[in-house]
C-alpha cells in the first residue's frame, strides 16, 4: 500500500482531511481482498494439478472444488458484507479469481494511484487507476455512516474507456 500514491481533486478544502478518514480503511480492504483471492487462486491451480494423479480429465472438476469455491463465497462476504451499504451485494459474492489478483496492478505496479475526491460532506469518491499491460480504473463512491464509509458503488473503466461501466463485486 505505500507505493500507492493518493493525490485530492476537485475538494473544497473543508473535505481534505476526509481522505486520511475514508481511503485507508478502502485500500486495506482491497488488498485483504486481494490477498483472498491471491490464495484461493493457488489453491485452486493445487486441485487442478492434483486431477492428474488422481485420474480425473481435465475437463471435470476436482472433488474438493465445491467446498474451495464455497470457502471463497463465505471468506468474501464475510470480508466486505461490513463495508458496503447493502444494495451494493445484491449479487452476492465474487464467483471468480484469478492471476492476477483485481487489485494487483494496483498494489504491484509502479503508477499505481488514487484520486480522492469530496464535494458534500456525505458522498466521496476514490477512483483508483493503475497500469500493466493496459490501463485498469475503479472508482468507488464511498457515503458517510456513524460508523465510517461505507461502499455505495463501484465501476470500472478498463483499457483507457472514458466511460464507467457499472461492476457488482468489490
């Protein structure tokens, strides 16, 4: 997380202090979320070397595939659950992982950012952006709760779009 630089745009400066409040807590649950799906990609390229020895095609999946998938489902909700306000799980949990994780380029890479910006004292938005082998954008809108900030939305704009896609998964 340190290589990540946060830079504030477009913010009265009654609201700058806000980004040491609301980006923190966002960019820890997003490498915790990282992390999850980090370790159950490995696990799940594990199962599926394992499917050799054990006889079983490529194809089909591995026995403990199930419960691997089902352990990420609970691990992820029990991570953001918390950290959104409600409609924004309404999809449930993520169903994929991968290599790389989500938020990698943005952890690992050297450009990573984050733009914070605080109009009303309720709403921000923290828009992340990061480059690999191409340009990767997600900007959360973040509203203000007794107990913190709380995730209200999330979109994506990948590949250098000028537009933002809605997305359903932190």
């Amino acid at each position: 997380m340190d290589s990540v630089s946060i830079q504030i745009a477009d913010t009265p400066e009654k609201f700058r202090p806000m980004a040491e409040e609301a980006v923190p807590p966002l960019l820890a649950l997003l490498e915790k979320r990282n992390e999850l799906e980090r370790e159950i990609h490995q696990r799940f390229q594990a199962l599926e070397e394992e499917k050799t020895a054990l006889g079983i095609p490529g194809n089909q999946i591995h026995p403990d595939d199930p419960a691997l998938w089902e352990e990420y489902r609970r691990r992820y909700l029990e991570l953001v659950q918390g950290r959104c306000v409600p409609g924004v799980l309404k999809y449930g949990a993520a169903g994929s992982c991968g290599k790389p994780a989500r938020y990698d380029p943005l952890f690992e890479g050297p450009e990573g950012r984050v733009i914070f910006t605080m109009k009303s004292a309720q709403k921000a938005t923290v828009e992340t952006t990061c480059r690999k082998s191409w340009e990767y954008r997600y900007r959360f809108t973040l509203k203000r709760f007794e107990d913190g900030w709380l995730i209200a939305k999330i979109e994506n704009s990948l590949g250098g779009e000028s537009g933002w896609h809605a997305e359903h998964y932190v």
